[in-house]
C-alpha cells in the first residue's frame, strides 16, 4: 500500500491550494453575504483553464485525466478558500463523468469540451423533488415520447449551480407502470431549452454563494437523442454517480475542517491567558488532539475510496464510509475551531463561523449521514 502521493497528485494538489489562496479565498467572504458573482463567474472560468473542471475526463474532450484521488485532492484543496466555489467545481466535474460514461459519442463531443474549457461555467444535476430526496426512485416528473422527441414537466428541488449551468442532467420517469425504479431515464438538457425554467433561489444557511434553485420543466420539448444510456436504465446511472459524487463531499468537508482547524491552531498560539498562550494548555492540546486525528482518519477514508474507484473496483461502501465519517468530522472540527476562538469565533470578522455552516451541508447532500449508514450496513451485510 502507497501511501505516498505521485508527483503529478502533488503537482494539482499544490496548483490547487495556490488557486484557492489567491483566487478563491479573496471571494469567499464577499459571496457569504450575497455578493462576487461575477468574481465567482471568472474564477470558475480560470478553474477550468487550469484543468479543475475535467479532473477524471479523457484528453480528446480536453479534460486532465488525472483521475479520482486527484479530484479528491483538489476538492480538498479548492475548499480551504471557499466551499461555495468548490461545490461547483465538484458537481460539475460529476456531471462530466456522467456523461463520459453513459453518454454517446455525439454527446461527448457536444459537451464534454465546454464543461472541460469553461465555456459552460457549470453543470447541474437534476435528481432530487419535493417527495423524492433520500428515495430518489419516488420521482415524479415525466418525461412523454411525442415522435421523434421527449416532453418533460415537472419539477426539481435544490439544484446546484442552477443559475449558471450550461447543462442539465435530468432524471425522469419514461414508464411510469414499470416497477419502482426501472422506468426512470436520463437526459440532456440545455440551459437555454424553452419550457426549463430557473425558480425560486433557495435562502441557505450556508455556502450561501452557491447558487441553489428550483428547476421547474415545463413542457420542455427535447430531441429524443437527448437521452444519455438506454431507456428505463436511468435509475441504475444515478445511484452510481451519487457514489461516486460522495468522494467529492468528503473531500469538500475535508477541506472545509482543515481551514477551520488551521485558523484555530494560529489563534491559540497567538492568544495568551493567564499570562501563556492558549495552545500551551492541556485542555486545548487535547481538543486539537481529537480533531487531527479525526480529519487524518477521513483523509484515509477517502483516499481509499477514491483509490478502490481508480482501479475500477466496488467503492460503493468505501465512498459512503468517507463521506460518513469527513462530514460528522466536519462538524466536530468546525466547532472546535469556534470553541477555540471563543466570543470571537462567534462574530463575523473571523471566517469561524462561516466555516461551521457551510460544513453543516456536507451531513445531508449527496445522502444524508442516516442514508450512508444504511448503505454502509447493506454493503456489509451482503459479505456475511
């Protein structure tokens, strides 16, 4: 077993963390309180001309093909500045993946360059409804043959990115007599398709300056060619790309708990009571203690998930054990590092608080803590 990175994982790694310091740290205080979307807009375009949208993509569609424990390195990376930023670069890198793999030859071609070079700022997935989160086979929308295309109406719930995507990937249901699950599809859709309508922005707790909107289909007439895979598979597509998508929030939340733990250990070197520095106290060694344990514990777990998804084995369970275990430790690292500040990691001129809610996210997208416990517990309990 490797344990050590590549030069190439260094290389993105390092190329990450210089973009993240200048570019998307700057930003991030400014899209908490609702403002830098056009400096969102432009890092996201230089994100994309350093090879961070096509992380896991091949070279003809100008994707890096640096593969997954690269993307994991660079979400981790890409999230010290700014989550908001870096939830996007990982949905979209997602999106391409999706179409890498289920896609045909013609819509590789038609998307997989502009997700790569920027021209699409991001792309959106489409999954989740008001009655189908967690059981995302409960779906309601529709999508109805007409001839030589399919007509979609219903309605999607907090979609990343939305605002500014290029491309959607939708799921639908294509026969709705079919059992639970087998008669959903996915599909293509372009942003500006009539009858796709961007709703309502969602008002967030935190990574606030990630647009979240409802996505409403109306009508929305697309060629039947717009169809990704075979028809009625569509279900099986997203089940495994939100596997692989729970790599990216480990690796979100794994960044996001670094900084806050960063900021606090500088703090209480700097801050003196009772005459020493706070970091000189037991109490606090210890609290630092835990959470550098915890934060090495899900950098393993999810270097490993993403390494079982590397070669091409099951990483089902790995993906769902890291996401787990980096976004509960999230939590506990975010409100270390406030606890650490004391009154002043409660006030906004320290990020503290910012970090503690954008991690808060990571528990539930992607699957909720509850939901990769009883995946973690199926996997297992199909070995026995």
């Amino acid at each position: 077993m490797d344990f050590f990175p590549s030069e190439e994982h260094q290389l993105i790694q390092a190329t990450a963390r210089k973009l993240s310091k200048d570019l998307l740290e700057p930003n991030a205080e400014a899209l908490d309180h609702g403002e830098g979307r056009d400096t969102l807009l432009a890092n996201l375009k230089t994100l994309a001309e350093n090879g961070f949208m096509g992380l896991n993509l091949a070279a003809r569609y100008g994707g890096t093909e640096a593969g997954t424990v690269s993307f994991a390195l660079a979400i981790e990376a890409l999230a010290r500045g700014c989550a908001s930023t870096t939830v996007t670069v990982s949905v979209t890198n997602m999106v391409g993946e999706v179409i890498q793999a289920v896609g045909s030859d013609e819509q590789k071609a038609a998307y997989l360059p502009k997700l790569s070079d920027g021209t699409y700022p991001a792309g959106a997935f489409c999954l989740t409804e008001a009655g189908a989160g967690s059981d995302p086979s409960a779906m309601k929308t529709r999508a109805v043959k007409d001839g030589n295309h399919y007509v979609l109406n219903g309605t999607k719930l907090y979609i990343s990115s939305a605002e500014y995507a290029g491309v959607f990937v939708v799921w639908a249901v294509t026969d709705p007599d079919a059992p639970k699950g087998k008669g959903i599809s996915c599909f293509l859709v372009e942003a500006d398709t009539p009858g796709l309508i961007i709703s309502k922005a969602e008002k967030k707790m935190g990574q606030t300056g990630s647009a979240t909107n409802e996505v409403v289909f109306e009508d929305c007439r697309i060629p039947a060619t717009a169809m990704m895979g075979a028809e009625n598979d569509g279900f099986r597509v997203a089940v495994g790309e939100l596997a692989g998508g729970r790599i990216g929030v480990a690796s979100l939340a794994l960044g996001i708990a670094n900084q806050a733990m960063e900021t606090a250990k500088q703090y209480v070197k700097e801050r003196e009571q009772f005459g020493r520095p706070l970091a000189d106290m037991q109490g606090i060694q210890w609290m630092i203690a835990d959470r550098e344990t915890d934060l090495e514990a899900a950098r393993l777990l999810i270097l490993q998930a993403a390494t079982l998804k590397d070669a091409g084995q099951p990483f089902s369970k790995a993906a769902s054990m890291a996401k787990l275990f980096a976004s509960e430790a999230a939590q506990r690292a975010t409100y270390t590092a406030l606890q650490l500040h004391g009154g002043a990691g409660y006030i906004r001129d320290y990020p503290l608080e910012r970090y503690a809610r954008d991690a808060r996210i990571t528990t539930i997208y992607e699957g909720t803590s509850e939901i990769q416990r009883l995946i973690i517990a199926r996997e297992t309990m199909k070995a026995v």
